[in-house]
C-alpha cells in the first residue's frame, strides 16, 4: 500500500487541499486564504465528499476569522460569511455540522476555533478506520471467502480526512486478504468514480473496473458482486439516506437480487432533525454538467437537463448502516432514531 493519502491541512494562513477537479491526470494542492475560494472550491467540486465537507467546513470558519483581522470585518460580516460557507452544498449535513460544531468557540478567538477543527480532522481519520473494521466484519461474517464488492461516487480518502467511508471498508477488506475484485461505477455526470475511485484504488494496487453507471443492475443481478458498498451525504432519523444520484437504483438492483446494500458513513452524517428522505434537500447542478461531455455539446441545443445530484435511497432497501459506533440493520427494523431512543431509555 502507498502512503496514507491527507487531503486537507491548515497551513497557519489557509486550508491546504487537493483540487479534485485535476485528478487523475494531475495531483494539484491549492491554499484557500479566503472565503470566496472555499465556497468557490465547494461549489466547483474541488473540495467534495460529505465528511470532507464537514472538516473544510469547520476550518473554513477559522479561515474566516483570520480573513476578517486581516481585513477588520465588523462582527456581522463574519457571521455573514460563515453562514454562506455553511450553506455552500445543501445535501451533506455535514457541512453544517462541522461549522455548528466549532461557532461556539468564536467568542473564544480564531486559536481556539482551528484547534477544534484541527481535531475535527483527526477524529474523521480514526472514525474512519473504526468503520472499516466495523464492516469488514460484518461483511466477513456473511460472505465466505473473498469479497466482489460494487461502489458507486467516491467515499475515499478524497471524500474524507484519510481512508476513507465505503472505501474505508473495501480498503479493510484488501487489508486483511478478503477483497477479490471492485466494480467502481463511473459516476455520472462529474465521474467521481472513474476519475477519483479508481485513482484511489490504483494508487493502492486494488483489482477494479470501472463500469458505466447504467451497467450497475446488470453486474448485480448476474451475481458478479456479493455487496454494495457506499457512503452518504446525510442519513435521516428514519435510516432513509441521501447519496450520490444513481445510488437507489443499486439499492433496488441489490434487493431485487439478494444482495447486502451497507452504507458506510460517520455519525456525524446521521441527522435526528430530518425526520424522513422526504425532508432532505436535493442540489440541483446545472446543466451544462449533462449536455456536455468532455467541453462538447453532446445533447441537441435547446435540450435541457435534469440533473439531481443525489438521490434518497429508502431505508427498507439498506440492509446495514454502518457508523463508527457499529451496525444497524435499517431493513430488519433497526434505524438511528430507534437506536438514540433505546439508549435513552
Ligand atoms: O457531489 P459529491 O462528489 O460531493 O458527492 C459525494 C457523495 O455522494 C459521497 O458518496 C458521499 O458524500 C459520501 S463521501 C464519504
């Protein structure tokens, strides 16, 4: 295995990333110094990947506070500016939990605020790990001998702090012997799959292909893969659960076939105030993402686009959620809130 890939560092002035927009022809770390080069970079898809958002999104508000001494913003200014950093993407709650989690400590000074996101960072790298194993066992305790998993967007070290979510799991598995081969969708219409998993996965020496999205039902319901695995940009209390657009169509593929669907995210995905999928906000892109390929018009002019880039898979068809903090079962009844409630009790 190569090095451990950490795509995101405080430098002391700015937030140190990869921009993703270069892979995998080029390995490019760009310094955000300011607010509007990290929205811009979240928007773009440069900085992307629901727990990454979270990390950026927390540094980001430190990020803020030094721009403001430097420019002697009034105190409304900077409430202001980290507002528009947490609502840069609405789908991920994590975005918005990493700035909740450290905007108590504003009053505190900029010192204090990049500390708890600093730790921010290191916590996502051991969470990961943590649910790497979780579902690696889990997964080991079900499919005998070596595992043919299918993945869809990327979930890797580019989507976190390191490791990695769903890929965390498919690194485990490779880790301990028991991966045979991935089935990496593509990802239409930014190919998050074939341009940053299989780069991950390459750079990790991991048998793959990529496949086209649509090819996806067709490998499962042939049996040429024994789970899906992926991550997810926000998990409501229900278990019904936001990811990358074409996830629910593995999800059926996978019921319909009898195949496990695990999705693999950190707690910090689960969001108890969003009752249902019904409840999540799905960003809309624009079209040029989908009449285009490659800078060239491919769809007639006049055509417009749809183009959702997440879908709500419905917690029926999940069979395991897998956190930091272990497994639930969505389709055998088990779901977050029922979790949170029994502890409680
Ligand atoms: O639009 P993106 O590339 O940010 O979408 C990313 C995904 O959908 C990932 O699957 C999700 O954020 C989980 S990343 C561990």
């Amino acid at each position: 295995m190569s090095e451990p890939l950490r795509p995101i560092e405080w430098t002391g002035s700015a937030i140190r990333v990869i921009d993703q927009t270069e892979l995998p022809g080029r390995l490019v770390r760009i310094d955000l110094e300011t607010v509007d080069a990290l929205v811009d970079a979240i928007v773009r898809l440069a900085v992307r990947g629901a727990p990454q958002l979270g990390a950026v999104g927390a540094l980001g508000v430190g990020l803020a506070m030094v721009q403001g001494q430097r420019e002697g913003w009034q105190a409304d200014r900077l409430g202001a500016e980290i507002d528009r950093i947490r609502a840069a993407r609405p789908t991920a709650v994590n975005l918005a939990w990493g700035v909740d989690r450290v905007r108590p400590l504003v009053e505190r000074g900029a010192d204090s605020v990049l500390a708890e996101a600093v730790e921010i960072v290191a916590e996502d790298e051991r969470t990961n790990h943590e649910i790497g194993r979780h579902g690696a066992d889990w997964i080991q305790a079900r499919v005998p001998g070596k595992v043919r998993v299918l993945t869809h967007c990327n979930t890797g070290a580019l989507a976190t702090t390191e490791w990695g979510t769903a890929l965390g799991v498919i690194r485990e598995l490779h880790a301990r012997g028991a991966l045979e081969v991935v089935y990496a969708d593509e990802t239409r219409p930014l190919l998050q799959g074939a341009r940053l998993t299989a780069w991950e996965l390459a750079q990790d020496g991991i048998p793959h292909f990529v496949q086209a999205d649509g090819a996806a039902a067709s490998t499962i319901l042939r049996h040429l893969v024994d789970v899906a695995i992926i991550g997810a940009d926000r998990i409501a209390a229900n278990g019904d659960t936001a990811n990358k657009i074409g996830s629910v169509g593995v999800a059926l593929a996978c019921h319909d076939a009898g195949i496990p669907f695990m999705v693999a995210a950190p707690e910090s995905t689960v969001d108890m105030a969003t009752p249902s999928g019904d409840d999540i906000h799905i960003e809309m892109r624009g079209d040029e993402e989908v009449v285009n390929w490659g800078g060239v018009r491919t769809a007639p002019l006049g055509s417009r686009a749809h183009n959702p880039a997440f879908d709500v898979t419905p917690a029926r068809l999940i069979t395991a959620i897998v956190t930091e903090d272990g497994v639930l079962e969505p389709g055998l009844g088990q779901v977050p809130a029922s979790r949170v409630a029994s502890a409680a009790r």
